[in-house]
C-alpha cells in the first residue's frame, strides 16, 4: 500500500490494483450513499510496463513518503516510482557502479529507508549506495551491508551475521568540548630541498559514546 493505494509489481512491469472501488450517490436523505461491489479484482492499471521485479528480489521495494523505490534486477537498474517514473540509477550517475557488480551478487538486494536523513540504502552485493531524498542525489557508499532491517516507530535496526546495529543514536550535541576534538594531519616530505607534496592525509578522532 502506498497512498491508499494497493500497488503490484511483475517483472517487467508495476501498477495499481483497483480494490474496493466505490461511487458516492444523492438520495433525498442527508448524507451520500455509497455503492460498491464484492469479488475478485475486475481491473488493474499498468504504471510502468518495462521496468518491474520478481519475487526473489523483493526486499528491495521500499517506500517514503513521497516515492516507491526498488531494484529492477533484469535490467539491473534501480527505479522510483513518485510523480513520475524514472530509472534512478542512470539520471543519478551511478549506473556504472552496477554494470560492474557480477549477475551472479545481485540476486539479493535489499532498500530500506532512514527517516531520520532522509536517506534510502540500497544495498547490493557488498556494499550500501545511498540516495539522500533531500538533495535529491546519490550522496554515499557505506561499507555496512545489512542483511535485514527492522523500521520501528523512533528507531532504525539493520541486521548482519546474526547481529543487531542501533543506528542514528550518536549524539554529538551532548559531548563535551574535549570530546569533539578531532584533527587533520598532514604526512609531508620533510626534506628542505625537495618539493613537499601533500599527497598523504592522516584523520584521527577520539569519539566516545
């Protein structure tokens, strides 16, 4: 369901399904009638007719308030379904990313959606890309590579190896001063009669939870 709306998905194509449609009448009495009918579903309606995904790749249908997002694993492109349709992967500049990835690791893909950014993970193969909805563009590769998650009401839980990750619980707001200190050096040639290159950056941070 999304926007009251009941959507389905074959493999090459996704719409909407017409359930429990109804008709408003005007009778005589205050208020309106409604009219509807019982059974099987009489129509559908086709969205998007070459672009879809099948059963063994759907965890990676995930949806935001304003979109549907999954990965299309025969074209091997990642699509949203909003106001309109489009294949993301490709306006987003990261198509290249997967034509690299091998048929055989991108069977199991997996999206799921950070409310708290804004961000939605896809997550194929072995690693995460990431859309950030608020800036409409791909903004991140993260090396953590959930296998599940679990979206509760105020908190966001991924799964991997038999482990549970609590994300979004760093709060930088409530550390003191000391500990926000981090630093930027830089690794140079220290020789006087050579050319110093600043082709060496060293980040170094104490965080403490």
């Amino acid at each position: 369901m999304f926007k009251n709306k009941l959507y389905y998905f074959q493999d090459s194509a996704a719409g909407v399904a017409s359930v429990n449609d109804r008709s408003l009448i005007q009778d005589n009495n205050v208020g309106q009638l409604v009219l509807g009918t019982s059974g099987i579903l009489t129509r559908f309606d086709y969205i998007v007719t070459l672009n879809g995904t099948s059963i063994i790749n759907d965890k990676s249908i995930v949806n935001t308030d304003d979109s549907i997002y999954w990965y299309d694993l025969d074209k091997n492109v990642i699509c949203r379904l909003g106001s309109g349709f489009n294949e993301l992967s490709k306006i987003g500049k990261v198509q290249s990313h997967l034509t690299n990835i091998p048929f055989a690791a991108r069977k199991d893909a997996h999206a799921f959606y950070d409310k708290k950014y804004n961000e939605i993970w896809f997550r194929i193969y072995d690693n995460s890309l990431v859309f950030n909805e608020q800036v409409n563009a791909f903004t991140s590769f993260y090396t953590h590579s959930p296998e599940w998650h679990l979206n509760l009401s105020n908190r966001l839980v991924t799964l991997k190896d038999g482990k549970c990750y609590l994300h979004n619980t760093y709060n930088v707001d409530n550390l003191s001063n000391e500990n926000r200190v981090s630093a930027i050096k830089f690794v140079v040639n220290d020789g006087g009669m050579y050319t110093k290159v600043f082709d060496n950056q060293n980040f170094a941070a104490d965080l403490t939870s």
